[in-house]
C-alpha cells in the first residue's frame, strides 16, 4: 500500500467511526428526551438507551487514537516532544475551556429553569479536554512512543482499577463538590453519578486509545495496515474472554459494581470498541462506504460542531419535538430530521472552512450592489 492511500485510508475509517458514534449518540438522546408514555416503559426505549452506552468510550477512545495519529505526524515533521506535547496540551485545553463554554451556553439558555450548579457540570468535552492535557504530560514524560504505549497502558490500568475506591470506600469527599466531580462525577448530589463524565473511570478509554493508536501508526502497522486492524479484531475478542474471567475470580473490593466501577466492565467495552473499530475498518476498505457520499465520515469530519449544535434542538429551548411526549413514530421521525439536518450542516462547515474572508467580502459587497441596483 502506498504511503499517500494509507494516509487517505487512515482518515477515512477514523472519520467513519467519529460519525458512527455521533449518529449513536443522536439516536441515545433524541429517544431519551422525546419518547413519553407507554413508549418510555417499552422494550424498545430500554434498547435504544443500552445501544446508547457505546457511543461515548467509542468517541472518547478516538480522542486517543487521534492523539496518537497527531503525535507520529508530528515526529515525522521533525518536531520533538516538547513542541509535540505542548501543541498537544494547548488542543486540550481549548477543548475543555470549549466544554465550560457549552455549559455557559446551557446554563443562559434554560433560563429560569437551569440551576447555577450546572455551569461545573462534568460533560464529555471536558473529560475529552482534560485526557488531551493528561496525556500531552504523559507523552512529554516518556519522550517516546515506545515509552508513552507503556505509560499509556500503566495509565490505563491504574484509572480502571482505582475507580471502584474513588467512587466508594475512598470517595475524596473532602475537595468541594465541583473539584470532586471531576474524580468520580459526583457533581452535587453526594454520590457519584454514572450519567457525567469524570475522569474515573472515563480518562481510561482515551489512555486504551492512545495505546492502540501508537500501535496503529507505528512503522510495522502503517506497513501493514490490514494485518494490524485484524490484530486489533483478535484482541477485541480476547478482552472481552479475560473481562469475563476476571469478574467471576474473587473480588478485591469491599463495594463491586460491575456495570458502573469494575474494571472487568471497562475491559470488556474496550474489547467491544475495539471490535467495533475492526468492523470500521473492514467497511471502510471492503464494504460501500468508499462508494459515493458517505453521511458517517462527513458527520466525523466536524462531530464537536454537530455534538454541540444538536444537543440544543434536541434537549434545549430550541428543541423542535415536545420532551418525552411522544411516540416511537413520531420519535423515529424526529432522529431521522435532527440527522439529515446536522449532515447538511456539517456539509455546509465543511464547504465555508477557510473561506471566510471570501464570504465577508460578499457580503460586504451585497449593501453595494443592491445600492447600485
């Protein structure tokens, strides 16, 4: 495989997957705020809702491999870890301060209803945001990314088991609530929530990420790139077999929560991410999605514009459906509009990006030419 169709390759089935896991998290929200009666007990509410707990390790994973993918990019321009590690904690940063404006956005639009406590709401962008910066200081501490997989790895582990403590016995109570947070999503409520994002367990995925991206985009994969993905495959189905095992050994915790803390549980969705990731992959390089448009890889190409833009039509004021009073149809229907719309926007980003002195100019010229006319 050349190196320009292995590049063009890469991108592809990465942006396929970021656009996989937007169109899961439309469908997990879009029936989660709208579906109301007899619709919300149903077998099928309960379904769309556990198909919905894919979409988020599969995004936050991503922002691992991409930190991957823009570390080696990096390398091979000549930059070193210093540069490479700042750039990298700089991105981070933006993407959390983007994720405490999003709640700023929140908090005003759902006036006089939102309460104050939801500005430190911990969200996905700022979990993906803090991961960035952890990992930029990772990186600059091994230097390497033989080094940094290592790390990444041990990283990976430790968040993964020391989340059933910090969510339990050792809940750092003593940090104030919004600090705390963003250990274990406590947020104000006193105990840890499983609907927020903090870094226990969450950070993790990004850290599996990060190691299966360095793997990836190493020399011997991006040589081999098919032999490396069915490598991933493989490990997919053996993380799964070992998650299983190490949950009915003998726990080691006075409180096991497998579906919430247990780190049988995080293995068992990094093996089901993985997997995903494979059958990405071989869709992208043997199945239709080379084929004519793809709505996937250009939702991938701007998921943090469409995640931010949908979240308002759908759950906020400008929500275009009546919350959790309708039914599976009309629902259905809803998803299906909501979709199409944040394809033709991300169409539209991705046509106008780079051009804005163009467009300013035009319409600058438009006062002129009605004037003259």
């Amino acid at each position: 495989m050349t190196a320009n169709s292995s590049k063009k390759e890469r991108v592809d089935y990465i942006d396929w997957l970021r656009g996989f896991a937007v169109v899961g998290m439309f469908e997990v929200h879009c029936y989660d705020a709208w579906l109301g009666g007899a619709a919300r007990q149903s077998n099928f509410f309960h379904w769309s809702q556990l198909s919905g707990t894919l979409p988020a390790p599969l995004f936050i994973f991503l922002s691992g491999i991409t930190f991957a993918l823009i570390v080696t990019s990096m390398r091979r321009k000549g930059a070193d870890a210093n540069q490479v590690s700042l750039r990298l904690f700089r991105r981070g940063a933006e993407v959390l301060g983007l994720g405490l404006l999003f709640r700023v956005q929140e908090f005003v639009l759902g006036q006089p209803w939102a309460p104050p406590s939801d500005l430190a709401r911990v969200d996905v962008l700022n979990l993906i945001g803090v991961a960035m910066m952890m990992m930029a200081v990772a990186y600059w501490i091994a230097r390497r990314p033989l080094v940094g997989t290592i790390l990444a790895a041990v990283i990976a582990t430790a968040i993964a088991m020391a989340t059933p403590l910090l969510w339990t016995t050792h809940q750092p109570r003593w940090l104030p609530w919004y600090l705390e947070s963003y250990i274990n999503g406590v947020h104000n409520l006193g105990a840890p929530q499983p609907w927020l994002f903090p870094i226990f367990p969450w950070a993790a995925f990004s850290f599996a990420g990060l190691v299966a991206g360095f793997f990836l985009f190493g020399e011997w994969a991006s040589a081999h790139r098919t032999q490396s993905l069915v490598i991933i495959g493989v490990a997919a189905v053996a993380a799964c077999y070992i998650s299983e095992w190490f949950d009915s050994r003998p726990q080691i915790y006075a409180v096991y929560d497998y579906w919430h803390t247990s780190p049988a549980f995080f293995l068992a969705r990094v093996g089901i991410v993985m997997g995903v990731i494979f059958l990405g992959y071989a869709w992208c390089r043997w199945g239709l999605a080379d084929f004519g448009f793809s709505p996937l890889k250009q939702l991938g190409q701007t998921s943090l514009l469409v995640y931010w833009v949908h979240i308002e039509f759908v759950y906020g004021r400008f929500a275009i459906m009546t919350q959790q009073a309708q039914s599976i149809l009309s629902a259905t229907m809803g998803l299906i509009v909501i979709t199409v719309a944040m394809v033709l926007l991300s169409i539209l980003r991705t046509k106008t990006k780079g051009r804005s002195g163009e467009i300013l100019a035009w319409i600058r010229r438009r006062p002129q030419t009605a004037a003259s006319d």
